[in-house]
C-alpha cells in the first residue's frame, strides 16, 4: 500500500467499520429515481414519481496493492452478507433519510423561509452512529421553551430532547458521542411542532438546517473490483489500478 491518504468513507462489513484510506480523489456518486411520465390526448404529461432516489458510488484506487482494496474484495465476493457504507461527505449533511427530515401532519412551520410540515405524535428516525464519534442531532421547533418534543436512544435508555428558549420557530440542536458503535432511535412525541430534522456527525450545526441527499449510512451491494496490473516486483505484492462500484440496495 502505498502512504495512506484520507478518504471519507468507512465500510461496515459484519460488525466492525473499516476505513478505506486510499481511494482516489473525485468520487462520482449518481441518483437514479424511477418516474413514469404520460401524456394525455389533450397533450397534458403527468409523472409519477418514486419516492427515493438509489446511489451509485464508483470508487477507484491508484497504483496501490490489495492491501488497500482488501474489504471491497472481501464484500464483493460474500454477495449475501449485509454490507454498509458510510459517507463522511454526505455525513455532514445529513445522515437521516428524507422522509425522517420532514413530517407528515398537515401543519406547517416556517424554516429560514421556507415552509415544512411538522412531525405527528410517534414519526421516527433511525441510523447507524459509530462509537467514539461527535454527532449532532437538530430540529426547528415552535414548542414552549422546556417542552419534551421527543425522545432519542443510543441502545435501550431514552433520553428526552427538550425545546430550547424562546419563541416562535427556533433551531435547537444537541451533541452526544456513543461509547460504542450502535443504532440510534428518534421518536417525535408531541405533535405539530418539530420539523426540519437533521443528524450530522463532527460540528458543522452552525449551518442549520440543510436537506438530505440520502441516509448515510446505507445499504450497498459492491461489485467486484475491475484491476489493470502497473508494476509487479519480487517478493513484494504487485501495484494496480484498480474500480468498483458500490450500488444503494434495500
């Protein structure tokens, strides 16, 4: 392997996250959303369109041996074990999916001018977090100040998520670091006035509230990697370049 270089993106193969170190700078990352569209006698087009848009990644490495693409090699060839990427990019975003940003209860907020429907009473959210790393959870809210809004839980212990001072919509946003890697659980429990929610990992909440670009982490099958040979030595692993692509599944 040659010097480690930084890449965002981690790979939970199993039960343990696996950094890919070496990936090569300019990652393409393509969105397809299925639609339908029909057109009318009367030349009107109507679409239909699904409700999530699935991710492609491609990942390449240059000049590097197995060593560095040794996880990608290991998921692709056990297609039937559970294999999750995790985005840093995308991370400091937001991780939630786009149906756990927004509720569905007919009430109306405004956030930074926009308008956007409260959470109902019971909607939740879910990700995956990694142990020993700052996260941010954030929310607009129009509660009284102090008011239990929801709850969220790092394994079995809900702890509540309380309304900040002030009046009117408001952001509020509060940290917490797991001791272990784990699931997170958020539940909205009053109803009609939280929305915009929004799960980032390090500290970049001063920005507010930002949409989702899809949950990270996620679901992916990878494809097994394509490699062209570059320099082969004695009693040393060769160096290649070498591709895959890794497809949201689920």
């Amino acid at each position: 392997m040659t010097h480690s270089r930084r890449a965002p993106y981690h790979l939970l193969v199993g039960s343990m996250w696996k950094h890919l170190e070496n990936v090569a700078p300019g990652v393409p990352i393509t969105a397809t959303r299925p639609t339908s569209l029909f057109s009318t006698l009367g030349n009107t087009v109507y679409a239909r369109v699904g409700p999530v848009a699935k991710r492609v990644w491609g990942f390449a490495f240059e000049w590097e041996d197995p060593e560095a693409t040794r996880w990608l090699d290991y998921a692709a060839s056990r297609p039937e074990r559970e294999v999750w990427l995790l985005d840093e990019n995308l991370a400091q975003i937001n991780m939630l999916p786009v149906s756990a940003t927004e509720g569905q209860s007919g009430v109306w907020i405004d956030v930074d001018g926009l308008t956007m429907q409260a959470f109902t009473s019971g909607e939740t959210a879910a990700s995956k977090v990694r142990g020993n790393v700052a996260h941010h959870l954030s929310f607009t809210t129009t509660a009284a100040p102090g008011a239990t809004v929801g709850v969220y839980a790092l394994g079995s212990t809900p702890i509540a998520i309380k309304a900040p001072d002030g009046v009117g919509p408001r952001r509020s946003s509060f940290s917490f670091v797991p001791d272990v890697d784990v699931d997170l659980a958020v539940q909205w429990t009053a109803a009609n006035v939280v929305t915009a929610a929004r799960l980032t990992v390090g500290s970049v909440d001063a920005l507010g509230f930002l949409p989702s670009r899809g949950a990270t982490p996620c679901r992916v099958l990878v494809g097994d990697g394509a490699a062209t040979y570059k320099m082969a030595w004695k009693d040393r692993l060769s160096l290649s370049d070498s591709s895959y692509v890794l497809t949201e599944v689920g």
